[in-house]
C-alpha cells in the first residue's frame, strides 16, 4: 500500500473509534486512544496483507521451496552420485555441487541484465524455467551403470552443464525475485 491509502485506511479506523464512543467523546473516560498498530491491526490486518501476499505469491515460493531443497539434496547424495556418475570420484562431485555456487553471482549479473532490459517479470520466469528445466532433466541423466562408459561420460558431462544452469538460474532467480515482488 501507498502512504496516501494508508493514511486513509487509518482514517477511516478513527472514524470507527469515534462512533463507537472509544475515542474523544467516550463516556467512561477510562478508553485511551489505540496505537497504529492496533488500526492497522483492525483495519485489514496483518493476516489480510500476508493472505494476498500468499495468494499471489504461492508457485514461485513454491518452487523456490523445492529448488532449495533439491540444492541441499545433492550435498547430501554425494555418495550415490558420485558411484553412479564419477566412478565413486567425490572431488568431481563435490567440484560439481560448488561450481553451481559460483555460478550464481553470474546468473544474477545476466538475469538482472535481462530484467532491465525486458522486464522483472520476464527475466524472473526465464530464471524459474532454467532451474526447474535443469533439476527435471538431472533426473533423466544416464549413469554408468545404466549406459556404460559412454553413458556415464555423458551423464557426468550433463550433470556438469545442468548444475551451472542451474547456479546460474538460481542466482538470478534470488535477485530478480525480491526485485520483482519488492517492485509489484
């Protein structure tokens, strides 16, 4: 909300108060006037605000949920990737998981940069679909026990490129997402 309705809204509340005798003209003289908060409190309220805020809010939260938690996932399956994917090589694993963070200051440069040209909420959906398309097809990545060499070749060199699209998504999703909902 802007200062003006704002103001009006907690005029309004006054207006209430004033009515129903709890404010200047009440009769016991014992009622003080109520705090700002407690306006706001009774005019929309908090709960109302973060209500809508949810409402409209819901799936980027959502998914920002399960990309966080996909992210601590993989540190925490460093064993089994590393025997599927790196022939139980944790320092590519763990190579792996950290070039994602290093990533992110990147993806937050170049989404930002795309925010600013395009728009917030374009280049926040671009960052949502690259994580989200990286996570997804991380999961489809062929293994060397389920191809061989060449699978796990190529399952290794995919994990590789998805996680630095998916730092890259991330950091920009992080940016670009306060931006975005700040601005809106």
């Amino acid at each position: 909300l802007d200062d003006r309705k704002l103001l009006a809204k907690m005029q309004d509340v006054e207006d209430q108060d004033v009515k129903a005798g709890l404010i200047n003209g009440n009769t016991t003289g014992s009622e003080q006037k109520p705090s700002v908060a407690q306006r706001k409190w009774r005019s929309d309220g908090y709960f109302s605000e973060s209500g809508a805020f949810l409402k409209e809010n819901w799936v980027p939260m959502l998914a920002n949920t399960f990309e966080w938690f996909e992210f601590a996932t993989f540190a925490y399956l460093v064993d089994p990737i590393s025997e599927n994917f790196a022939y139980g090589d944790h320092v590519t694993v763990w190579f792996i998981f950290s070039i994602a963070f290093l990533c992110r200051p990147i993806g937050g440069f170049l989404i930002g940069y795309l925010g600013d040209v395009m728009g917030r909420k374009p280049a926040f959906w671009v960052a949502s679909i690259a994580v989200v398309c990286s996570t997804v097809l991380q999961g489809a990545l062929p293994s060397y026990r389920a191809g061989g060499k060449v699978g796990g070749t190529i399952g290794l060199a995919g994990l590789l490129c998805l996680r630095i699209t998916q730092g890259l998504g991330i950091g920009g999703e992080l940016g670009s997402g306060i931006i975005y909902l700040s601005e809106s």
